[in-house]
C-alpha cells in the first residue's frame, strides 16, 4: 500500500519506522540519534527528491543541535502522519497550561477557523503529537506549516499574520507549494518582490512559483 503512495509523502510529514531495520542500512548513525530511534520510532520527511526507492528523512533530537539526515526505503515506513491530521490531535490540558505553543495551536485553530487551506503544527508541537513523547518546551515557538496548492495572495497571507500574532508563544508559519516553501511573514512583507525560497535544490532568493516546473525550482 505505502509503495503506490510514497511519492506523495510531503515535507514535514512524519514516518513510523522499524528501527530494528532501518538502523543496519545506515553506516555512522550517531549514537543519540539511535537512541532516539529506539524509544521514539519516527523520522520527519526532510526537503528533497522523494521516490519509490527512497524519501529524504531527518532525526529529531531532545536538543536543538541534535538533527541527523539520513535516507528511508518506502518498504521500512509503518505509517504517515501530516501536519494537517495533528490538527485532530486532543492536546492534554496539564500540556497547554504548562506550553504556551499548545495554547497557541487551540486559539489558531479557532482564529483561522474558515482558513480553506490544508495546515498543521510542525516543529517540537507536531513531533509531540504525533508520538506522545515529550519535545515541546515553555520556551518553544509554535511552527505551523500550510501546504498551498494555489495562490495565497499577499493580501490574505497579510490577514494570516495578523491573525496569529498577539498568542502566548511567537507563531513560524512556513508555506509548502508544490515546488518551494518560505516563511509566510516575509511574503506578506515583500510582495513580488524576491524572498528566501527552501527548494530541492537548495536555498535561494526568488519569486514564488506555485506550480510544479515553476521558477522556485
């Protein structure tokens, strides 16, 4: 089932694994990270060229600087969780006390209510929902990913920030088209003017394209 949907897996999505055999594949794996492995299955799907061979994945650490880039077979994949499915996620009451990003996700979701777009928690908040291990802190940011298949004028990615600012934790809202993603506030600032695009090739200043075989890439 996976083989025939793995060239649809997106950047920021989260893959349930078997560490027992995705670990003996991958030479130098750094001790934290299978350790990690071992006690949090899950890989999150890195930028890059996905395949029916392989999609480009990353290691999540317990500290910031602890991050490994690796490769995954489609065949070693349990399941995929999106950013967009978190969004169902119950978030445990003691958690939003304690996390001002949790507090911020609930007042989003009521605040971008009639947002047509498909969007989701990323970062520490959407790792912690999608595995129920513990990565969100007090000091964390809120990362939000939006996937836009069509044009977000700048006008409404205006209104998006506006409606995201002013919660208890600083809110990152990441765009994902079909060929680059950006940061959404420094679209809303700059227009049509060039902005800082993340693309399979790499990360460059240009216009966003919104299509597949647009500029961006």
């Amino acid at each position: 089932m996976f083989q025939r949907e793995a060239a649809y897996v997106r950047t920021h999505d989260l893959l349930e694994i078997d560490p027992e055999r995705f670990l003996p594949l991958h030479a130098s794996v750094p001790e934290w990270a299978a350790e990690m492995l071992h006690r949090v299955p899950f890989l999150v799907v890195r930028r890059g060229l996905v395949s029916r061979q392989t999609i480009p994945v990353g290691v999540r650490g317990t500290e910031r600087n602890q991050r490994w880039a690796a490769e995954c077979s489609p065949a070693l994949v349990k399941s995929i969780t999106t950013p967009p499915q978190l969004l169902k996620r119950s978030v445990p009451i003691f958690r939003a006390d304690s996390v001002p990003a949790f507090r911020s996700l609930l007042l989003l979701k009521d605040r971008w209510s009639v947002f047509d777009c498909l969007w989701g928690p990323g970062g520490s908040v959407g790792f912690e929902l999608a595995t129920g291990r513990h990565a969100a802190k007090p000091e964390s940011d809120l990362d939000i990913i939006i996937y836009a298949d069509e044009p977000i004028t700048t006008d409404e990615a205006k209104a998006l920030c506006a409606l995201a600012s002013g919660l208890p934790a600083a809110v990152d809202i990441r765009v994902e088209t079909p060929t680059c993603g950006f940061a959404m506030k420094e679209y809303a600032s700059q227009g049509l003017a060039p902005i800082l695009l993340r693309t399979r090739r790499g990360v460059r200043l240009g216009t966003v394209s919104w299509s597949e075989g647009g500029e961006s890439e």
